[in-house]
C-alpha cells in the first residue's frame, strides 16, 4: 500500500536548525515533493528529490534516501516567517498520483 | 492576476443549499485539480482534468460535481452537502498531467467550507 509519516508538530527556536523527516512506502517511487503552507494561504512548493542525495536551495535543503523511503526536510538560520505547516508528498509511478502526508506543523519562537 | 485564484475564500451553506466553488489560473497550465484539506488528514485528490478532460473521479460523492469549461477555470458545484463536507478546498493546477518531475503543482489559496 501507500503510506507516508510525518510528525504532526515541532517547534524550534528562531536561528536555529531543524530538520522535518519524512517515510513512506510506495509500490512505485517516481519522486518526493516539499511543500509550505502557512496557515490560511496555498500550499508552495519548496523542493522536488528524485535522486538520492542533498538539494540545497538557500537556507532549505531537502534529502532523499530511496532505499530507505526517507526524506528530510532541513531549515537553516530560521525565521519567525517559516513558521508554517510542511507537507511531504510522493509521487507514485503505478498510479501517476501525489500522496500527500499530513504534514508538519512547525512553530518558530524567538 | 498571477497564479491560482479561488473565490469564495469562505462559505458557509445549509445542507439542502446548492453552491459553488471557482478557480481560475493565469499559468498557462493544461492541467487542474480539486483536493479536499481536513484537519489532520492528509490533501485528498478528487478530481482532475487534463485539457478540460476529467481524466480521474476519486470515488468522490455524486453531491460534489466537478466543470472545466476550458483550460483557465474549474468549477466545483455542491449540492446537498453533509457536515463532514466542512472543509478547505484546494485547486491546483500543473503544466501537464503526468509523470514529469517538473511536473509541479501550483496551489490557489483555498475555500474554506462549512457546512450547517
């Protein structure tokens, strides 16, 4: 079946670090997306990992390890504005569909 | 306007009222959705249409019915809806519908429904 873990909330101090994790199982892998969402606005994509390895965009980076259906989400220098809810979502080559988890809630205090 | 625009951003409706949800996109995409976001569910996929095609009905309730008049807007008329309909209802729109990884979708804001 499709499945996809992430934790429901974290917080985290502003100029810190924190990194959002992500598993899922899926009977066709054809990538692994991350959106933000702050509360009452879109969903915005962040980054997309087919490959295994780092993406760095700025102060994001997101990681894929295919093997472990694993992914990571890591927040550098943050800000009060990342609060915000982070949806991992993957794509599923049998069914073209984007599974989308639950998302993680992350509050940033100063 | 640039992006995805959904209107209203709010609505509120009796179980017996007949509504609708609108969304447009200034992208250029071929294709859009409707996903439906309850709290602490995952974004559920309902329908998409591909160059005004419906080419995926999610087993979603007939009271939900989906209208892509052409490439730039979608509709989603609500009829006889339940209190467990209350919900925020996103549209999103891609370059194609497809296996591409640059196949990104492009979120609007949402509505946000309750149903008395």
């Amino acid at each position: 079946g499709q499945n996809i873990d992430q934790p429901t909330e974290m917080t985290a101090t502003e100029g810190a670090i924190v990194q959002i994790n992500c598993t899922y199982q899926t009977s066709g892998f054809n990538g692994l997306f991350w959106y933000q969402q702050h509360a009452g606005e879109a969903p915005t994509f962040l980054s997309y990992n087919v490959l295994d390895g780092l993406e760095e965009k700025g102060r994001f980076s997101s990681f894929l390890s295919r093997s472990k259906g694993y992914s990571y989400l890591l927040l550098k220098e943050l800000q009060m504005k990342d609060s915000a809810s982070y949806l991992c979502a993957v794509r599923d080559r049998n069914t073209d569909k984007l599974i989308f988890g639950t998302g993680t809630r992350l509050q940033v205090f100063p | 306007e640039t992006g995805v625009t959904q209107t209203p951003r709010h609505l509120v409706m009796g179980m017996t009222n007949k509504k609708s949800l609108k969304c447009e996109q200034h992208l250029g995409h071929n294709a859009m959705y409707w996903y439906k976001q309850s709290a602490k569910k995952p974004l559920e996929l309902m329908f998409v249409y591909s160059l005004e095609e419906r080419v995926e009905n999610n087993s979603v309730p007939s009271r939900f019915s989906p209208e892509c008049p052409n490439s730039s807007h979608l509709f989603l008329h609500l009829h006889t809806l339940q209190p467990e309909d209350s919900a925020l209802y996103l549209c999103a729109s891609s370059q194609d519908q497809g296996l591409s990884g640059a196949n990104v979708l492009t979120f609007g804001a949402g509505s946000r429904l309750t149903v008395l």
